[in-house]
C-alpha cells in the first residue's frame, strides 16, 4: 500500500499492512482460533454485577500495578503447574501482544530471533518497535529441532529468542527436555528466552512455567484470548523472574489495563473451572477433525493446540470455496497448507461437509 507523501509515516513502516484477519459475521469463524464456546449465563451475570460495582469508582484511574490481578493469575498458574509465583513474578496487559510489544520495546537492543514458521505477530511487532528480527529454521515438518535451535541462538546471540508451543500455526509442540537446552544456549548469549504459551492449555505438554525457577532469562507468555474463551476481554499475561518484569515497567504505560478489564478478568480467574471445562471438548474434537481430514485424503500435522494444519493441493482456491458455503478459515500463507480452528461440533461437521464437497468438485 502507498501512503500520501504528506503523511510523514516512517520508511521502515511503508512497506508493511495492517494485521488484518478477516472478520465476517453469519459464517463458522474457524480462523482466529477462539474458543467458539460464549461465555455461560452464570458468568454473564457475574461481570455485569462486578462492572456495575465498579463503575462508580470509573472517575479515579485503575490500579496501575494490577496487584489484585496479577496475584489470582499467580495462583491459577500455580494450581496448574506447581510453581510458588506471587504477584511480582506476572504481568498483565491488553492482550499477549501487548506484552510481546513490552519485551521488545525494553528488551529488543541486540535483535529477536524465532523459528519460522511461526506466529506472524513476533516479528511484525519486532518491526513496528524497531527490533532487528532475525528468521531461523525449523525442520521440513515444522517442528523445532533443540539443537539446531540452541546452535543458531548461538551464533546470531540475539537478545530476545521466541519459542511458541504449541506452534501457530503447525500445532507442534517442544518437550520440556528441549526447552531446557534452547535455555541453556539463550543463558549463555545473555538473553532472554520468551516461550510463547497461548495454547498450553490445549497441550498434552507440561507447561514451561516450571523452568523460571532454575533459569531466570525465561519467561512464559500465555492469554485469556484461547482456553479461557475470553477474546473480546483482551487479557493476556507474562510469568517471569521478579527482576524481568520490575524493568518490563520502564516501557509500560501509565494506567495500561483499565479498571474494568481487570475487574472481568478477576471475574473470569474466579469461574475459571467452568470456563477451561470447555478444553476437553475441544481437544476430542481436534481429534474427530483430524480423522475426518485423514479420511478425505488430506494429510494432517499432529496438533496439540486448538487448530490443525492440513495440507491441501490449492489453498487459495479451497478457502475461498468454503468461504461461500459459509466457513471461514486461515489461509496463513504457507504454500499447500490451510488452517481451521476447532470450532463447536455443528461447525466442525459443517466444515468438514463443505470441505468434502469442495473435493469432489475438484476431482
Ligand atoms: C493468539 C495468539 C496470541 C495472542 O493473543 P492475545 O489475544 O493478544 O492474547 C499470542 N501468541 C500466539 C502464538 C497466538 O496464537
């Protein structure tokens, strides 16, 4: 896209478009991989009483360290995985990718590395807070070989290195056995291993939150956009050594998550059973998916994340083509692959009828 000249837009920035994933109503949304599961009348009525408790303090600024917040998140990743983490070791802001954009802006001098391909925001953020990116390899398979990685960590000696596991947009996952060598590679370059959690809770995986603990460069981001089937809230969230996060406040704004962002989060954190109930649905449906996929012929990357990444012969074309029969999916711009989100059971059968038919068109 060209901008008019008058417009004093920075070079580096010309040559770029705007994240745009399209958002269509009246058709199965199977390209953004939200939860498809709303949330329940329960927690409905809920969140409106705690934003009507609230809303008369709307006058005074919210509580800019989130210490209520930080301190439920806290105890929600320690039920789950262990750990002994307090308020000091998370951050909190509007979205992962707010947090993504915080660890550039104060961590981002000597350059990012991640294993493409990968999400497509880490390195767009890189070059929107003038971060050099650098992409390295994964196998032809697209998961992640440890040691390959830790040797490329190695010699580029970046100060930020993204590992995602599950991968978006493969599925693929790295053990923790692994996570710990790319660590150990990422100490010895002085930087920071930043894993980007937001499907973890979909993954058969043990989380890399346990890590912390033994290697204090690592940080793990998750979100609340995913399992927790809270999007349109936009809460996403770091786990890291107290250090890490006390200078992360340096490029943070004043006042960042608003009074009711955090109130509904705590909302969502207090009916957290109910809302992560819906994950082992989704992860029997990623099965059914991936069988029906296997059964039109298609081949399907093992997936421990919400989504599944299939190969077919004209992506283009087939999006397009389920598009109108009204399912929408993620054409992520990788030669003969497409990606569908689980969605509930309806769209599943509806994406998989239109998928079949669009086939046997073809054939
Ligand atoms: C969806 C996604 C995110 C984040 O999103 P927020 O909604 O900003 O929390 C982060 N990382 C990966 C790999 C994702 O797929």
């Amino acid at each position: 896209m060209s901008y008019p000249t008058w417009i004093p837009l920075r070079k580096d920035l010309q040559e770029l478009t705007a994240y745009g994933a399209p958002q269509f109503n009246d058709v199965a949304r199977l390209n953004t991989n939200e939860n498809p599961y709303p949330p329940s009348a329960i927690l409905v009525k809920a969140i409106a009483e705690r934003v009507e408790s609230i809303a008369g303090t709307l006058n005074r600024y919210p509580d800019r360290d989130a210490i209520a917040l930080r301190t439920s998140l806290a105890g929600f990743l320690n039920e789950l995985s262990g750990t002994h983490f307090a308020s000091e070791n998370i951050w909190a802001a509007n979205g992962s990718n707010e947090v993504i954009q915080s660890l550039f802006l104060a961590f981002g001098s000597r350059g990012a590395l991640g294993f493409t391909p990968s999400y497509s925001m880490h390195p767009l953020i890189a070059k929107v807070t003038q971060t050099p990116w650098s992409d390295g390899v994964r196998r032809a398979d697209f998961t992640l070989d440890a040691t390959a990685a830790a040797e490329q960590i190695r010699k580029i000696a970046p100060s930020i290195t993204f590992v995602t596991t599950p991968n978006n947009p493969s599925g693929t996952t790295v053990t923790i056995g692994e996570l710990k060598d790319i660590a150990q590679a990422v100490g010895e370059v002085s930087g920071l291993l930043c894993i980007d959690e937001a499907y973890a809770e979909f993954s058969s995986e043990e989380s890399a939150v346990s890590l912390i603990e033994q290697y204090p460069h690592v940080i793990v981001i998750r979100t609340m956009s995913k399992a927790f089937a809270f999007a349109g809230a936009r809460l996403g969230y770091m786990a890291a050594h107290p250090e890490v996060i006390a200078a992360l406040l340096l490029v943070r704004l004043p006042y960042h998550l608003s009074a009711i962002t955090q109130a509904v989060a705590l909302v969502a954190l207090e009916h957290r059973k109910e809302l992560l109930e819906t994950v082992d649905a989704l992860v029997r449906s990623r099965a059914w998916v991936a069988d029906q996929l296997s059964n039109l012929g298609l081949r399907v990357l093992p997936s421990n994340a919400n989504f599944l990444l299939f190969e077919v012969s004209t992506p283009t074309q087939v999006w397009q083509e389920l598009l109108e029969e009204g399912v929408l999916i993620r054409d992520v711009g990788l030669s003969g692959y497409l990606r569908v989100t689980i969605g509930n059971e309806a769209e599943n059968a509806l994406f998989i009828s239109s998928l079949k038919s669009c086939l046997e068109r073809k054939s």
